[in-house]
C-alpha cells in the first residue's frame, strides 16, 4: 500500500496544486485529480473458504476527477445550456479512479481499479482513466522487479 500511496503522489503537482489536488499534466492526464486515501481497514478473516484466500486488509487511494475550468466555465458544457441545466448539471459527480490494495490471507497481494464517484450524468473520462490505468501496470511492474 505504500507503494500506492506513493504512486498516486505523482498525479499531485506540488507547485500548481491545492493540498490534495493537480492539474495532472506531468502524468498526461486530460482532467485535474484529488487524491483521497482509502481508509485502511482490517478484517478478522479466520481460515480461507473452500481454499480460496480472504482479503485480510484493504488500502489504497481514489482519484477523483475534478471540474477543468476554461474561461470560467467547465470544458465540457455546451455554451448553450440554459441556467436550469446548468444548475443541475454542477451537482453531478466527475467520476475516478479508485485503486484497492488487498493484503489476502494467504498474504498475497492483489490489486485492483474500478470507476468510482460515478452516477447518472457523469461524463465518462476514458482517456485519463486510460493514463491512470498505464502508470499503474508500470509502477506495479516496477515494484515487482525490485521484490
């Protein structure tokens, strides 16, 4: 999970960002992210069923897509929307990226990524989830070859 954790850094520049948040570029990202850490949990697992393994403690990150403004406006709004479409529309969830490091019970590690933050309206941001996707195989093979 450290590995993670220090992976999800890379999304976050330091100099243009708030606490938690980037612009992205410097990883090739289409849209700005926050990270937000997973809080880590544990689980009294017991012995594995049917000897498939348990997860015994999950952690990670998600990283959440956030509204890119152009102008003052969002990039992705069509500048004829009326006042009442637009106020709906800044209530809907941008989406992300959520990645779950689980410790099994065999102590194994998995890893895995889904869509998170995502409801009906929520413009699917495919490319970025893409660039997400890449440097997380990348850092994981890197991670692997030093183990």
């Amino acid at each position: 999970s450290i590995m993670i954790s220090e992976w999800s850094r890379l999304f976050i520049d330091e100099e243009d960002s708030e606490v938690h948040g980037s612009d992205g570029k410097k990883m090739g990202l289409t849209t700005p992210v926050t990270v937000v850490p997973l809080v880590k949990q544990s689980f009294d697992v017991g012995d594995a069923v049917g000897g498939v393994a348990a997860v015994a403690e999950l952690s990670g990150v998600q990283l959440l897509f956030k509204k890119p403004k152009v102008g003052g406006r969002s990039a992705y709004k069509d500048k004829d929307e009326d006042e009442d479409k637009e106020s709906k529309k800044e209530t809907i969830k941008e989406g992300g990226v959520e990645v779950q490091v689980q410790q099994l019970s065999n102590g194994e590690l998995q890893v895995s990524a889904k869509r998170c933050e995502i409801e009906e309206g929520t413009m699917i941001k495919e490319m970025s989830e893409q660039t997400i996707l890449g440097s997380l195989r990348e850092a994981i093979r890197a991670w692997r070859k030093e183990q």
